[in-house]
C-alpha cells in the first residue's frame, strides 16, 4: 500500500457515497418501524442484497464482492447511521462466516458461503449460553460424535438474526475433559431436525433484528460440517472476535453519526431566547466534543480494519486481537456518550419518539454489551498488554 495503513482511498469514499444514498432513500424510513414493531426489515434486505452489500467482505472466489474490511466497516457505518438494527445484517453475516474463512475446509466454504454472496441465507453465530456469557469457555452445549455424524445438544443464547438466519456457526463441547481446548465449531442449518428458537428477547433498542436461544435437540449433522480441527473451535471463536469486534465498532460510530448529524441540525433550527441555540456556547462545546470523540473513534477503528485485512491475508498483526478491543470498546463508549447528548440537545424533544435520537440512544446500548461486554475488551487489552 503506497498510503497509510488507515486511509480510506477515494474506493471507499465513493462506497461510502453510495452507501449513504441507499440508507437515505431505502433504510431510513424503515427505521421507526422496525424499531416500533420489532420486526425484522426484510425490505431493507432485500435492498442490500440488490445493491451486493448485504456481506460485502465475502471474497469473489466464494460469488462475494471481495470487499476488503475497511470498506465493510463503511457499509456497516453507513446502514447503522440510519437503522441500527438493518446494520447487522452486513455485520452478523461477517460474524457468522468469518470462522469458515478462517478455519473451513474448501468444501464447507463453497458450500455456505455461496449462498451468503447470493443473499439467499444469513448466517448467525452462536457462541454464547444461558450460563455462558462473559465465560464463554464454560459453554455446556456437546457434540458427540456418532459415526459419520456429530449429534448436538445444549441451547445457545442472544444470538442476532436467530430465525431468520439459514446457516449457524456453533460452538459445542467435543471434549470436555478438556475446557476449551475441547471445544469445535460447527455449520448447523435452520433446516435440520432438531433446531428450534427461542421467543424473540423483549429489548431495550435493536428491536428490528431479532435475538433469540437457538435449541438444539439430538441434532443430527455429517461430520464434514465441523469447521477445522477438533478441539479447535474456541480459538476460531476467539480469533473470529478479532476480525468482528471492528465491525461493532462500525456500528456504533454510524448510530454516533446519525444522532450527531440529527442534534446538528436541530440546534440550527430550534430558536430559544431569541437565537439558535446553536449560538450558546455551551451547546457548541457539547458539540465539539460529541464530533471529537467520534472521529478519535473512526480513526481508531479504521486503523484496526487495516489490521484485520492483513492478517485476514496470510499477514499475522500482533496488535489485532488489542486494537480490534480498543475499537470496539472506544467506539460505543463514544457512541453511549455522543446518543445520550444528542438526546439532551433536543430537550424534551429529544426524549419523545417524534424524533429518532432516543432510538439511537437506546441502540447505542447494545454495542457496549454484545460481542464481548467492555469490561471484556479491557480485560482483553489488559492481558495483550501485560503478556
Ligand atoms: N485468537 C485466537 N486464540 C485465542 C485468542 C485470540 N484472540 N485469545 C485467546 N486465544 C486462545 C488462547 O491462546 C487459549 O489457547 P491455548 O490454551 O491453546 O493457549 C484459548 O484461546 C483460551 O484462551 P483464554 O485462556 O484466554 O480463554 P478465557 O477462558 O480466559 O477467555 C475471554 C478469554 C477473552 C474472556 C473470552 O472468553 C471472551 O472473549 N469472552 C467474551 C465472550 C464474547 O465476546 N462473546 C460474544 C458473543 S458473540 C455476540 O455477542 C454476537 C452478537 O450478538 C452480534
């Protein structure tokens, strides 16, 4: 790369461009509704899959645009920045398939991944239970191995997308005298006998993607389906979370960005003691801070993408695993702090549905708790640090 490791070149800019326009036009109005109803934005699907950019970073040997991870980081940016929700449809479909990019045999991969580049399946991941949350090597879900088949049982727990996702990466106990070095992943289908779904969980924000337990009763699948080695399959976990971690800091940089965008606008409107309150001081202060902390996040996190695209391609970044966590953790810090000023520059206002910055705040939430809470990412960077 002849420009620095973090800048995005005029590609990504006129992605983003076209991103921005489609989310305006296509995604924005669904934004209230998915969030009022709860239900999950199929139009907004079927908008993303016409334009390819539903799992923009499946690579085009699988039918995928191949994108590289700075420019999925602008999809999911871009979609989060008008619904929060439709914004995992591009990152849970990395989530779920960035374990078979990085530990699938061929056969697995043409065969799941295929159908993703097509937008014919979204595919999920589940690694968290009921019991398994921060601990996620304390899972309890077994894969016992039958002949040519595995048989699974054990319910997953918070997975995005669960019901409407056609695929799962599963992570299940194949040894379990062995903790997590006893742990595989496997590729189990919405198809097979024996999976069924929990209700959808009653949220706080992200309402219009649906979470759900995934329930897996003597589930039966061909051993093929396992992804790398057995034993393998919580470092696949770990090492996908590296390259994903980013994307939820995509997210909460685009759900940031909107409500920034959206408070922007409102203090040049809105007249108090004779002026925009755009000319208080103080209101302008919020504002610089809020765009500060903002883009100090954006730089980070594109700087970690660079990271992830490296070592996505046979390049090993020693600093992933921490920047991929300092993102993550950056961003939806920022994302929390910049929503809940948003709200407060709109007043009252602000706090009533007529306008979308308490939907924003609400969604915000989320991006601090799932994909490792922060207290995870600290740890995470701490044990990076002192190592
Ligand atoms: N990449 C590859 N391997 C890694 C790794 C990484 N980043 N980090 C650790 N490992 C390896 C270790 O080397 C170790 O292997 P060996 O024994 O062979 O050396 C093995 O994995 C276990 O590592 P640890 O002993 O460090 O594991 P731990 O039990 O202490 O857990 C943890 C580490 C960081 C706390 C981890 O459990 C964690 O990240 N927890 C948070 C869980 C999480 O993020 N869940 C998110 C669910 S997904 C989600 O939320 C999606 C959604 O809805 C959108």
């Amino acid at each position: 790369m002849d420009f620095p490791l973090y800048a995005p070149a005029e590609e990504h800019d006129l992605l983003r461009e076209t991103v921005r326009a489609l989310a305006d036009e296509k995604i924005a109005p669904h934004a209230a509704e998915a969030d009022e109803t709860g239900e999950f934005p199929w139009e907004v699907y079927k908008a993303l899959v016409a334009s390819d950019l539903h799992a923009v970073h499946v690579p085009e040997v699988y039918g995928g645009a191949g994108a590289d991870a700075l420019a999925a980081v602008i999809v999911i940016e871009e979609v989060a920045r008008a619904c929060a929700s439709s914004s995992l449809i591009p990152a849970v479909n990395k989530l779920g398939t960035v374990p078979l990019l990085l530990s699938a045999s061929e056969e697995v991969k043409r065969r799941y991944l295929e159908p993703v580049a097509r937008g014919e399946a979204m595919f999920s991941y589940a690694l968290s239970e009921p019991e398994a949350g921060s601990d996620a090597a304390a899972m309890k879900t077994r894969a016992v191995r039958d002949g040519d088949d595995y048989v699974l049982n054990g319910v997953k727990m918070w997975i995005t997308n669960a019901g409407v996702s056609d695929y799962y990466t599963v992570m299940a106990v194949t040894d379990p005298a062995a903790g997590a070095r006893g742990i595989s992943a496997f590729v189990v289908e919405k198809a097979d006998t024996g999976v069924s779904f929990g209700p959808k969980e009653r949220k706080l924000g992200i309402k219009g993607s649906p979470t759900r337990q995934v329930i897996l009763e003597d589930v039966r699948i061909p051993a093929w389906r396992m992804i790398g080695e057995p034993g393998t399959g919580f470092k696949t976990a770990l090492a996908t979370l590296d390259h994903t971690r980013i994307t939820i800091a995509a997210q909460a940089l685009g759900i940031a960005q909107g409500a920034l965008d959206y408070a922007i606008g409102y203090v040049k409107e809105r007249r108090q003691f004779g002026k925009p309150v755009a000319d208080f001081q103080g209101v302008q202060f919020m504002l610089a801070d809020m765009a500060m902390k903002l883009e100090a996040a954006r730089q980070l996190t594109y700087h970690a993408a660079a990271k992830s695209e490296l070592a996505m391609h046979g390049k090993p970044q020693k600093d992933l695993t921490f920047l991929s966590s300092a993102a993550k953790c950056a961003a939806s810090d920022a994302a929390m702090d910049i929503t809940t000023d948003a709200v407060q520059l709109l007043g009252g206002y602000g706090y009533t549905q007529d306008f979308p910055v308490e939907r924003m705040m609400r969604d915000a939430k989320i991006t601090q708790i799932y994909e490792g809470t922060n207290q995870i990412q600290r740890m995470v960077m701490a044990r990076q640090l002192l190592k």
